[in-house]
C-alpha cells in the first residue's frame, strides 16, 4: 500500500470500516512508513479533541425535543401572496423598456456629436493619458493586425 491509499484510508481504519485485506495490508504500511504512523497519530489527536468536545457540550433536551415537534407538525405557515395582475407586469415591463431607450438614445447622443467634435475630443484625451513621445499602444502593432 502506498501513502497516498493509506492517507485515504486512515479515517475508515479508525472507524473501523476497513474490510480485513485492507486493514491487514494499511497495518504492514503503518509499521514500515513514519510519515503515515504521524498522521495516524495527528487523527487519533483530532479524534480525541472531537470526544472531548462532544463530552463537554451537552444538547439541551428540551430544545431538541421542541425542535422535533415543530419540524414535524402539520401546521402550515401562511405566507401572504401578493397577486400580480397581467397588466400590472406588463405595464412594469413597457415602462424598463422605455427607460432603457432613452438611457440608450442619451448614450448616444453624447457620444456622436453633430459637428465630428468627438473625435477630436476623444483623441486629445489619448494623447492626455498615452503621449506619444513617451509611449504609444499602437508602436508594437503590426500592420496585419
């Protein structure tokens, strides 16, 4: 058995869950591999926290008890429905529409200018942020591209 099986196996061996070939061959490999016998040994560690924690915290049962019973009465919780109308929906709709033609047509709008300004504009901003005596975007491009 190699460590990669034996790390697998390790929880099951503890739980003893292992049919008798696997847990005879993880028991050769205990025997022979350190790394494995520590990690064995770090498991039975959690383990152990994991009862002593087990131990010291208690369930209250009551809690749990009315818990039980209130997952497992039939009683049904009334949740308000508000029932939308077709005209209401599709007067909501009509009107998302709208608003996004509009949003749209200013978008628009401020980005073509009648007069060829834009352009202008949009290229100064360029040259703003890349001026072209000390970097240029478009140097390492070839003309294929």
């Amino acid at each position: 058995m190699k460590c990669k099986e034996s790390n697998i196996n390790l929880l099951s061996y503890l739980d003893g869950e292992l049919d008798r070939e696997k847990h005879d061959r993880l028991e050769q490999h205990l025997a022979s591999c350190e790394q494995c016998q520590k990690a064995l040994e770090n498991v039975k560690h959690i383990y152990t926290g994991i009862e002593q924690e087990k131990e010291e915290y208690q369930p209250n049962p009551y809690l749990a008890a009315k818990l039980w019973d209130a997952l497992h009465s039939k009683k049904s919780i009334n949740v308000p429905v508000i029932p939308l109308r077709r005209t209401t929906i599709v007067t909501i709709a009509a009107a998302g529409i709208a608003f996004g033609i509009a949003i749209g047509s200013l978008f628009s709008a401020s980005l073509s200018n009648a007069d060829g300004n834009t352009q202008n504009q949009w290229s100064q901003l360029a040259d703003e942020y890349f001026p072209s005596d000390v970097f240029s975007p478009y140097e390492n491009l070839d003309d294929n591209n």
